[in-house]
C-alpha cells in the first residue's frame, strides 16, 4: 500500500478548516481567517507526528484531547473556561456529526475510505480507487453543507424574542454598530414620550459618546452627578433620564441620549425604528461579549426598509 503523505495532510488540514468554521456558525461566533487557518495547520500536524517520534502523542487519547483543545483556543481565544469548554464540545459535535455522515455513506456505496488512528485515509494500488477519492473530496463538502443548514434549521423561526439582531445608531455625523440581543424582559420605556428605551454598553462605545456624557452615565448616583456637573457637551439637548426599579434596590435612574437614527437589521429585513431612547448601561451586559445592546421588542415595530437575502 502506497500513502502520499502530502495529499493526507492536505485533506485533513481542508477539514479541520471546515469542522472549525462549522462550529463557529454553530456558536455564531465571528470568525477569525487567520485564527482559523493557523488552528486547522495545528490540527493537521497529527498527520506528520505519526511518522515522527512523537507518534504516541498522535494516538493517545489524552494527545488528541490537547491538540483539539489547543485548536479550539487557538481558533477563537480564552475568555473564561466555560467558553472554551463550549467551542470544545461545539467542535466535537459537529466532528460527530459530519463524520457519521460520512460514515454512513460509506457504508452506502462501499468506498474505500479508511480511518488509521483517528486520520482519514484512502487506500488501494497506489493513488487510491477512483469512487474513493471522488467519496472523500465531493462527499465530505457536501456532508457538511447538509450538517450546517441543518443545525441552522434547529434555531426557532425569526423573529423571535431572544435573538441577535445588528444595530446601527446615527447621533449627527457619529454612526456605531453594535451587536443586538432582542429581549422579551425588557419593557422600560421614557415616562415622558413613552419611546422604547434599549439599553446598550457605555464603555463599548465610549469612542462615540462625549467624555463628559460617559462619565455622568458610568455614576453610581446619575442624579447627583448630573446636578453637580458644570461641564457642557455637545449632546446635552438630547439627554433624557429615565427611571427604573430592581429587586432590591429603591428607584434608580438610567442616563439616556435621543439618537437621530436607529437601524435594526435581523436574517431577513432591515427596520428603521421610528422612536427610542438609548440608555447608557454602566456594568457590561455580556460577560464573553455576545451582544453589547439590549433591543426593546416593541422596537421590531418599525418600517420595513428592504429585505436581507
């Protein structure tokens, strides 16, 4: 039997590529090219350690553990140990999944594709059965089309009231975009004009906000603040302060701004909300950074600009 060691490598380095980007939109974490690629050649690199004198690494268990852990971090970094775990768990899933595709249309059409110590193999005289490679290069792609769009089929119909949604707000020539997490809990509303209020990340879009603003909404007393501060910003006519209530705790109140423009865009259209206030968070709304704005569904009410395809 013949092996071309560069042909291996290649096609498990273009799987590890796909299996990564598979668990990236599993999690619907942004991905990271450069990350990705670098993560996939470390995972590749098992294919070279079986005939080097670090093969054991290569077949033990615990060797292949740390490699796929490795990638994982590599692939999307460290937050906290929880999130790592679900990348880990996430990548081993979607392994699962397109490999048992695999697996099952093997045994399908009788190809003759191999595993050796977890590398996937083709085998015959020298370069391999016809039908196995065509198998292995066709099959594999379209197995893991078949795995992303039904993972994507798991996810309940838009729109629903716990999804992310992109947001853009324009405050005269300043315009941000933030990632969006539409909430059901949250009804707060300004007492006065009775606008939705969503509620974002003061110290995420600080860049955006005048200094002056971001550290009277980053007080503990807003109130206060505002009553001792002599300081003048170019926002100031658009400042509203909106009360709210916790368990716990007396009434508090929440430094907002009036935006010029707000636009909401989902899967499938994009909204240009008719009135709402932003409130300025002063704790961060996601300790790994998956959304950094809360959307009020009435929100969603908005004109229907145009469709996203």
């Amino acid at each position: 039997m013949s092996i071309y060691l560069d042909v291996i490598w290649l096609l498990n380095f273009s799987f590890d590529l796909l299996l990564l980007l598979l668990t990236a939109i599993t999690l619907k974490r942004k991905v990271f090219k450069l990350r990705i690629f670098f993560a996939s050649l470390l995972g590749s690199s098992i294919v070279l350690m079986m005939f080097s004198p670090f093969a054991f690494i290569a077949v033990h268990p615990f060797g292949k553990l740390a490699i796929s852990l490795i990638m994982v971090w590599v692939a999307f970094g460290f937050k906290r140990f929880s999130y790592l775990f679900q990348g880990l768990l996430t990548f081993y899933f979607v392994t699962f999944v397109v490999g048992g595709g695999m697996i099952g249309a093997h045994y399908f059409i009788q190809s003759e594709v191999n595993y050796v110590d977890g590398i996937l193999m083709t085998n015959s005289t020298g370069f391999g059965h016809p039908i196995s490679w065509i198998f292995v290069l066709i099959g594999f792609p379209v197995t893991w089309f078949f795995s992303r769009k039904r993972i994507e089929g798991i996810e309940t119909k838009k729109i629903h009231f716990e999804q992310l949604v992109t947001v853009t707000i324009k405050v005269d020539a300043t315009q941000f975009t933030l990632k969006g997490l539409i909430d059901s809990g949250n009804q707060l509303v300004d007492p006065i004009t009775r606008s939705p209020v969503m509620i974002i990340d003061t110290l995420t879009v600080q860049d955006y906000i005048p200094k002056q603003l971001v550290e009277l909404a980053l007080q503990d007393d807003v109130m206060k603040s505002i009553s001792e501060s002599n300081e003048s910003h170019p926002w100031e006519h658009r400042v509203r302060i909106i009360p709210y209530r916790v368990v716990g705790r007396d009434n508090q109140f929440l430094l907002g701004f009036k935006p010029d423009e707000v636009w909401i865009e989902t899967n499938d259209e994009k909204i240009k909300v008719q009135k709402t206030i932003v409130g300025l968070n002063r704790t961060k709304l996601s300790s790994v950074d998956e959304y950094t704005c809360i959307v009020h569904p009435k929100m969603l009410q908005g004109q229907s600009i145009q469709s996203v395809s």
